[in-house]
C-alpha cells in the first residue's frame, strides 16, 4: 500500500522521504500549481494518448536535468506518461518497450509521486500505464510502475470541466462494476470495488454541484477503483470502449459506459454468474437484477451526455474488429465477434422515450432526487 497524504501541500515531506533533491515534474500547471516546483523541469510535451515518443522524450529530459524523482500531477495521460518515462528510464531492453515489455534494471531506482487531478481513472493506484505505438495501443505493466506515494487533494479538482467531472467519475464507476464482476475478483478486490461503486452513486449529484465533501470522496472513489482493476484488470465494457472513442471521439469513461448496462443484462441472463450478480443486486440495495442495468441506464439519461451517431451494420462489424481480445479476458462470460456486435447494436441505439423514463425514475428514486 502507498502511503497517502491529504494536501498538495504534504509533497515536500514526501519528497525528503524518498530522498528526492531534483524531480521531473509531469504535467502542465507547474507554477500554478505548486509555486515550490518553479525551477524544477518540467515535462508537459504529452498527448491525451499518450506516445511512447513522447515518453522518451520525457526521459532524455530526466536525465539531461539529472533528476532523481518523478512528480506526476494531472489526470490519467499524465499519469500514464510518467509512468511510461519511468519504464524508459528503468528499461534494460528500451526496444521490447514497444511490445509492451518491461525488462528492468535492477539496479536502478526512482521514486515516482502521483498526484491526480482528476477524480476517474484510479491511474495513482494501478501499475500499468497506457501508450500508443505507432498508432497502436500498447500496455506497460509491471510492479515497479506503481507509484510509490499518491497525494489526493480534492482541491485540485474544483476547476474540472462538467462534462470533465461526469464522464471521470463514470470511468471510476466502470471500473468498480467491471472490477465486481471479473474472472479475477477477490475478496480484496470486491472490497475496493464496493466503495468506489457506492461512493461513486452516491456522491455523484452532490459533486456535479460543486459539493467539497462530495469531491473528497469521488477521489478516494477513484482510487478504491484503482485499486480494485490492479487486481483484476478491466472486462469487456474498457475492452470495447477505445474504439468507440476513436471513432465517435467520447471521453474514455463515457465511452465505457456506453456498452456496459448492455453486458450488465447479459450476465443478469446467465445462471452460472447469479451468485455475483446476486451479490452485486443486493450491494446496492436494487430489488430485481433487472434493476441494476436500469438504473445505470437512468443515470446515463440524467447525466445529459453528447449524443454520437447510430451506426450501420458495415460501422458495427468495423467496431468489433478493432476490440481487444485480449482484454476481453477477464470477463466473466466468453464473448463472440456476433456477441459483441450484439452488444454493439443494443448499446448505440438510444432508448425510446418510455424506457428512457423508467430508466431516470428509478435513477432518481436510488440518488434521492425528488
């Protein structure tokens, strides 16, 4: 476990814990943020897909300034990017990176402080970080990209964007489910998964109103959510979702959210998962399986995201042959190409008006929203 501290004004302490004199400082409101890190360097040539290229470049600057430390402080591209240096840096074999191969030097090691200023990607709490090469998703993943210290300050989340805050904290709360209901799932992982999915419901309307408790506990919603997917990685509603932003250009949890009551009714229907669904039912206190689907689906509605085009059958067929199967590994049923067009077909086809308002009644009811 990492230790957490609760202000952005515990990093010094931090940084004389780890000994670090001269860190890299990953992202894009240095001064602004932290007026004591004027003079450090400063890396924020990213992108909000983060390329392996970009990394490098992130490296050569470590070294170059002669860092000893990484200081990570923005959403989850920061966070992956950071990461991705520290792979570069540690990296024996710099070429099998691109192959999502982390070979490191054991001899070697740098501190890396995470700061999220997004409450959604649970990134702080994960050791994997996400990157493109050329063109191509690639995960790095291993043990020693785990931050070794995350400082979460619901400060820094006042000045996020509505549509910013919703589709985040929707990513946290993909997560959570996902995380609920994988092949992997624990009892730690579901414990972890059962905050961030309560938190998450319950503190979602009074976030969106600007609520300072709310926004402390839809941060440590994102990272119980974190914490739950770096045991069990994602299912089929993450493995579904980069396409749909690439095409449609959703933001990642909104486009996660999409799939996901559509793969929610689907376990519901199968017998050999109703011990999980079951659990999962009563963890949220729904009186019906059916429930659970609709109510995300309610919430969906309420949250009044931009809408995207219906797709024809030859765009469908597109979208299944860019999913991920690899990541489809973790979820609990097995999945064809013609499942998940059916997927597909059911989720970006919107609702009629009389399922859509039972949908938000029972959203409603479940949030308190009268």
């Amino acid at each position: 476990m990492q230790p957490r501290l609760d202000s952005l004004a515990s990093l010094p302490e931090l940084l004389s814990v780890f000994h670090i004199h001269t860190p890299l400082f990953v992202g894009r409101k240095r001064e602004e943020l932290l007026p004591l890190a004027a003079l450090w360097p400063c890396f924020h040539g990213y992108h909000p897909n983060p390329d392996l290229s970009d990394c490098n470049a992130g490296m050569e600057l470590f070294r170059a300034s002669g860092c000893d430390g990484i200081v990570a402080v923005g959403g989850g591209s920061c966070m992956d990017t950071a990461k991705a240096i520290k792979a570069s840096l540690l990296s024996d074999a710099p070429d099998l990176l691109s192959r999502g191969i982390l070979e490191p030097n054991p001899e070697q090691t740098i501190p890396l402080i995470a700061v999220p200023t997004t409450a959604g990607t649970g990134s702080e709490a994960t050791q994997t970080a996400v990157v493109y090469v050329n063109n191509r998703k690639v995960s790095l993943s291993h043990p020693l990209l785990l931050p070794d210290a995350v400082i979460l300050d619901s400060q820094l989340l006042r000045d996020l964007p509505l549509l910013h805050k919703k589709c985040c904290a929707l990513d946290a709360l993909c997560q959570g489910i996902e995380s609920y209901w994988s092949r992997s799932a624990t009892e730690e992982s579901r414990r972890h998964a059962s905050i961030a999915i309560l938190s998450v419901l319950e503190q979602f309307p009074a976030y969106l109103d600007g609520d300072k408790d709310a926004a402390r506990y839809m941060l440590r919603a994102a990272y119980e959510s974190g914490l739950a997917i770096q045991i069990t990685r994602t299912t089929a509603a993450h493995a579904m979702s980069y396409i749909l932003t690439k095409t449609y250009d959703l933001p990642h949890g909104y486009a996660c959210a999409v799939t996901l009551p559509v793969l929610w009714d689907r376990l519901n229907q199968d017998p050999e998962l109703s011990p999980v669904m079951q659990s999962l039912q009563a963890l949220l206190g729904l009186r019906s399986l059916s429930d659970g689907p609709l109510l995300f689906r309610g919430l969906i509605s309420w949250l009044s995201l931009p809408g995207f085009p219906v797709p024809d059958g030859n765009e469908i067929r597109k979208l299944v042959s860019e999913v991920n199967a690899e990541r489809l590994g973790n979820h609990p049923q097995k999945l064809t190409e013609s499942d998940l067009e059916q997927v597909y077909r059911k989720a970006l086809i919107p609702m009629n008006v009389q399922e859509q308002a039972e949908a938000i009644s029972i959203w409603r009811d479940y949030a308190g929203l009268y």
